[in-house]
C-alpha cells in the first residue's frame, strides 16, 4: 500500500481530548478516530491491526477445539430478565422498540443467547462437551469510559463458551484455555509482561482468573509472586496473601492492565434456561459451563502502553499492520528504484507501506517512528550513490547500509529477528 493512496494523515500534537497513552499514539498515528467517549472507528492501519490480533486468537481457539459462531448483538430482554440480570447490571443499554414496544438490551456478553442456542442442540451426554467462540461488538454502558481503548462503551471482544457433563471435564478444558491464553499473549509480544491472576469467582466459583499485563497506566493492582509467576488481585489480596501455587508470601506490587479473563461459570445460566442433558443411566443433569474472553481493542490498546516510547509505537511484528516501511527520498531515480523494491518485497510476501508523499525527510521519518510499523527501508540519493539502501529496525537506534543485490535476503533475515 502507497501512502498517497491511503490518505495516512498524522498529527504532530498531543490530542487535548485522550487521557491515555494508547490512545494518544493510536489517534495522532492514523489508527483509530474517536466518535464519542468510549466509541472509536477503526482506520485502515488499526483494522489491520486488529484483524491480525483476530487471526492469532482465532488459531489458538479452533486448535483447543472451538467452532466460531456469530450472535447478535440486539438481543430480547426476556432472555436477561430469567437470569436475573435485567435489573442488576448497571451498565446495560436498555431500550424499547418504537414499533413492537418489546424491550431489548445492546449484549455487553452473550450467555443469554448462546445458553437457548445450545439447549436446541444438546440433550444427551453423547452431545458433550462442546466449545464455541465468536469475535464480536459489545456494549456496556460505562459510568465513565476512560483510558482509550482499555475501557469503551462500545467494543470487539472474543468469547468462548465450553459445556461440559462434569466439573472435570470443565477443569481439563480451563487448562486447554489458559495455555492458548498464553500463547495469544506471547505471540502478541506481550507474554513475558503478563501474568495469570487469582482474582474473585463473584457468584461463579472461589476464583475466576484474569491475564493481567504489567503497565505503570494500568488501573489494576496485582501482587505478584516472583519465584513462580503467578498474581493475585488486589481485591482477593485480603482473603489470599500468599502465593496459590507455591505458598511464597513474598508479593511484588505492581499496576496492571487486565488483557483476559476465564470464568468457571457451573450451571448459573444453565439453570435458568433448564439447560440440561441425560446421563448414561437416562437421568437428567444440568450442564456445566465455562466462559473466556479477550478483548481485542484491549488488547491493542494494551501492546501500545507497553510497547513506546517517545517518538511512538513499537509493534511487534506479529500484530504490526505492515511489516515494512518504505521510505523514499529523491528525485525518479531514486523513486524508481523504490519502486522496484517494493514490487520486489511484496512478491517475497512481505506487507509494505511505501511513503510515497510529497513530504520532507524529518517528517516521514517522524511519522515512521510514530506509526511504529518494525523495519524501516530507506531509498534515497546517497544510498544508491552506495549502490545500497538503508535499513532500521524500529526498537534500534542503529541503522545499517544494505547492497541493492542483498536487500531481499537481509530484510528477511532483519524480519525473523523482530518477531
């Protein structure tokens, strides 16, 4: 993609209107527009980024066996009202049909729905366990939507929900989970900065567990236990202070940012909607469930807090909406010899983003560093007069001069190493 024909415009300042590091960079780089508090659009680069968070959460999902769906988002408050939750949950969109006069909620999560639909496929043990995830818009209605993408009233979130016929069957899978929730944060580069908390079950269970990822912006505190890895929520740290794992009572406290979290849910929806299914000796049981989410604008926004510095984003490679930036300086020989690079990047199946505008070296470099896309290439006049080009990875200071007969295989080589 060509700069020109994208349309990237960034902004030199500090947006007077964010309050949040991520938000801050996502806007002034040409990832994200805020409509609202807590309601953003999605730009070329930030869905590019979110797609790849998407494909990196997607694999982990269907390898531990789930089936995506998609639900609605528009759901009938008669379903939330047999759970109770009609009443008792303070940030839900709540409205009634101009025409039908029924009530209807925006869904901030989906076991309203996803309850009923499984009870139209499950009533014998032979039809467990099943595991079934969508990626899809959420709405809560936040007393005070801060922090940019952290905390929206309008969000994309990934929810799994597991069925089960027995707490061990959920136990085993919960493990299957927690792996995959490890491997998604490794991948997107945030793995040795996130940590698995004990954090309270509320009405489901002793526990829940959170992934929450160190950040001096977080608005969690976690304490964590440094000999085995583990964290406890600051809100449990009164009834648990020392380590589950190991018994260790030497804490370190830190701030965080929750990126996951997993429930043992038990037959708290399933028993309203009478969920349920028939053993092996025909007597019925009501179904045990489990639920996983991941928010993947939390996500992003996430990386973004953990990964800058002062002249903007750094992504790791495997989220970065382009893996290269190309960046031309010159007159037609040099845009020539540009162009050839970038043909020849994007037939070795590299992503690259040519900054192609009519602008002056200190501003694409500025906005290379802003954008934070992983490697920076450079054609301009006194390269070629090296018969060279020049390369930048963008957590390196150091840049490098590369022969025009080795660009391919050295921006290759520079590629693995990022990611």
């Amino acid at each position: 993609m060509k700069c020109s024909e994208m349309r990237l415009k960034t902004l030199r300042d500090t947006s007077k209107a964010t309050e949040s590091i991520n938000a801050d960079l996502l806007i002034r780089a040409g990832y994200i527009d805020q409509v609202m508090a807590g309601v953003y659009t999605y730009l070329p680069l930030g869905l590019r980024v979110i797609k790849n968070i998407e494909s990196i959460i997607r694999k982990e999902m269907d390898a531990i066996g789930g089936q995506e769906i998609l639900m609605p988002a528009l759901q009938p408050a008669e379903n939330w009202k047999l759970t109770g939750r009609w009443e008792s949950l303070d940030d839900l969109f709540r409205f009634t049909s101009y025409y039908t006069k029924n009530d209807y909620t925006l869904g901030p999560t989906h076991e309203e729905i996803v309850v009923p639909l499984m009870k139209k496929s499950i009533n014998s043990y032979k039809d467990l366990p099943i595991y079934t995830y969508q990626i899809q818009d959420k709405f809560r209605d936040e007393k005070r939507a801060k922090a940019g993408l952290l905390r929206g009233r309008e969000f994309l979130m990934k929810d799994l929900y597991s069925f089960h016929t027995d707490q061990a069957d959920l136990d085993e899978y919960y493990e299957k989970v927690k792996a995959a929730y490890g491997n998604i944060f490794r991948i997107a580069g945030i793995g040795d900065k996130t940590y698995y908390t004990f954090a309270s079950g509320g009405s489901f269970a002793k526990y829940s567990h959170e992934f929450q990822t160190e950040s001096v912006s977080g608005e969690d505190t976690i304490f964590l236990c440094e000999k085995c890895r583990v964290a406890i929520n600051k809100e449990i740290i009164e009834d648990q202070d020392k380590c589950p794992e190991c018994g260790s009572m030497d804490l370190k406290t830190i701030k965080s940012i929750e990126v996951g979290n997993i429930f043992k849910l038990g037959t708290k929806y399933s028993a309203p909607f009478e969920l349920n299914y028939v053993d092996e000796k025909d007597v019925s049981k009501p179904v045990i469930m489990g639920c996983y989410g991941i928010g993947l604008g939390r996500l992003m926004g996430t990386v973004v807090e953990v990964s800058h510095d002062e002249k903007g984003i750094i992504w790791p490679a495997s989220i970065a909406p382009y893996q290269v930036v190309l960046v031309s300086l010159g007159d037609e020989t040099v845009i020539k010899q540009a162009e050839k690079v970038y043909k020849d990047l994007l037939a070795h199946g590299v992503e690259v983003l040519w900054d192609d505008r009519d602008e002056t070296a200190g501003a694409k470099f500025a906005d290379a560093d802003l954008v934070g896309i992983p490697l920076r290439v450079v054609v301009s006049k006194k390269s070629l007069d090296n018969d060279s080009i020049e390369l930048k990875l963008r957590n390196n200071d150091k840049a490098e001069q590369v022969r025009l007969d080795e660009y391919n295989a050295k921006i290759a080589e520079r590629l693995t190493s990022v990611k």
